[in-house]
C-alpha cells in the first residue's frame, strides 16, 4: 500500500510547459493555477526558470522564461503552503538575479545539468544553498550516461549540501525496471540525499514510473496538469494525486483548471502521446526532431521519420550532451 503522508508533489506545469508554448501563460492562469494546486494540497509549483536574457536567447519568450523577482511578486501577492521553486541552466544563470531567500519569494532552486557538468551543478547547488534556498541537482539524460560516469558524481553529490537529487528520464525511454533499478543505485549510494523524479510521457510510461519511485521511497515526485510538458509532456498532477490517496489531496481544484485551461489550451498547443515523440522514446533520442517534425507540413510522415532516425548515417552521429 502507497504511504500516505511521505510524498512532495512538484507541479511544473509553468516551467516543463513553457516548452510547448514559449512560456505564453498569461498572469492570470498562472494566478490560477497556483491557486488551484494550493488548494489541491501540492507542496511545490516551479513557476519557471530562473535563467539569464543576457545569457540566452529568446527575447520573446514569456516571462517565465527569465524570472524577475519584482514581476514574480506582481503576481504572487500572498503566498501559501504551496512551495515556489525555479529551475536553473548551467551556463544560462547570472548568479546577481539570485536574492537571499529571505528577499525572494522562491523557496526551491534546481540546478539543471549534464552528467559531464555536474561540478559546475553543484558550485550552484553551494551558492543557492548559502543564500538559503531548498536546492536540488536535476542529472538530465540519465539514461545515457555509463556507471563509471554516475559513480565519480555520487562522489562528488555525497560531498554536497544538496537536498534532492532528481532521477530524470529526458527522453522518455524508460521502464519500471529501469526506474526500479536506478532507485535502488541511488539509495544505495546517496543514503544521505533525497530523490526526486522526472518523467517524460513518449512510451506512455511516465505515470507508471512515477508511482514505482513513490512505492520505493522517492520523495519528490514532478507532474504538470493535464501531462502539460515539453514533447509528450510528463506525469499527470491529476492522476498523481489521486493515485497516492493521501487525505490532504483535492482532486476537484484539479480538475477545475483542466475545464477552464487546459482544454483549450490542448487545442492550441500540442504535447502529449504523439507517434514521433514515441518513436524517439523507443530510440532514447532526444525529442528535438519530432518535436521539429511536428512544426512541419510533414508531421504525420510518420515511416519517412523512423527510417530517417535510424538510418546508418543518422544513428553513430546522434549525440546526447546538447
């Protein structure tokens, strides 16, 4: 039986969704959507990413993009128990926009990271805890990287002050055995540290391995409302929390913002269980050419698209740290 009371819920909805639509949320849904996760009894919402404009491009992306504090508390005017984190690029955070906590209304910073850049992950880490934040390090691609490669950076991760470490699935490629065994890896040799999870929905697995790292001990479990992320989007918040049956848990508040957002936004904007982004599920590719392909006139080419991912010229070329 799932323990109850043991699991955060991290709603990035705002943060993995801005994939999709350029981080075009109005203030408004996102006054709603924090209202509405508040009063579902989520802990935590990442409200965006809280990397540099100076640093990065996409001047027109939405603001969530590049967090601004004073915007941020604009439009969060009273905080609740929900938590509010951001996530952080290496090489794309200006360390000057990072206040004190106490001068911000961010609680949780997440350091976002290849397996070759996790030092640089955790100098941030150090900075952000310093200043007073919840930190975590998001090891991205996981399922690309060789054990010998894990093993130097459990080293270095057990040296840290770091609060969560994240099992992601970048590219949606993962099963229940998998997560099964990688929990395991992890609570075996980060017995001080605890785990996060992100899941991507290419294989339609990412609720399934979800729950799996809830049964075996994973405390921090990421969702988005209506599975709302980049590419095949991630774990449902909805069926997340039901699934757990915890008593502080409200569907209703939920399923609220599904009718008066979500819909019409899936009309919109695509993410979700698509045939390209399945096919670079089963490959353990990265989405960015099915997510091309479906920005193109040929976006139901589906056999076209297989057969030019695995063709002989295209598989030795593909990389997976950019």
């Amino acid at each position: 039986m799932m323990v109850r009371d043991n699991h955060n819920i991290l709603d990035c909805t705002i943060r993995d969704g801005g994939l999709v639509n350029n981080w075009d949320f109005s203030v408004q849904f996102v006054r709603d959507l924090y209202d509405g996760l508040s009063q579902a009894g989520v802990e935590y919402m990442e409200i965006g990413y809280k990397n540099s404009p100076k640093l990065l491009k996409g001047a027109d992306s939405g603001p969530w993009r590049f967090l601004n504090e004073d915007f941020l508390k604009e439009v969060i005017t009273k905080k609740t128990d929900t938590k509010l984190s951001a996530l952080v690029d290496i090489g794309r955070v200006d360390e000057n926009d990072i206040l004190p906590r106490e001068q911000s209304l961010l609680d949780l910073i997440r350091v976002a990271c290849y397996i070759k850049d996790v030092d640089k992950g955790l100098e941030l880490v150090q900075k952000f805890h310093d200043y007073g934040y919840e930190t975590s390090i998001n090891i991205m691609a996981l399922s690309h990287v060789m054990e010998n490669e894990l093993a130097e950076a459990f080293e270095e991760i057990n040296k840290s002050p770091v609060d969560v470490v994240y099992i992601v699935d970048s590219y949606g490629s993962m099963n229940y055995k998998d997560i099964e065994y990688l929990v395991a890896k992890f609570q075996r040799l980060l017995p001080d540290k605890q785990l996060g999870m992100h899941m991507h929905n290419n294989l339609q697995l990412a609720f399934a391995n979800t729950i799996m790292g809830a049964d075996k001990g994973v405390k921090f479990l990421d969702s988005s409302v209506y599975g709302m992320g980049r590419g095949a989007g991630n774990c449902p918040t909805e069926l997340l929390i039901s699934y757990l049956k915890n008593p502080k848990y409200e569907l209703r508040p939920v399923l609220d913002l599904l009718e008066r957002h979500m819909i019409d936004m899936r009309e919109k904007w695509e993410w979700g269980y698509v045939i390209p982004y399945m096919i670079s599920g089963i490959l353990n590719d990265h989405p960015r050419a099915a997510m091309a392909l479906r920005s193109s006139p040929d976006k139901d080419k589906f056999v076209e698209f297989y057969d030019k991912l695995t063709s002989p010229e295209v598989m030795p070329a593909k990389r997976h740290d950019d």
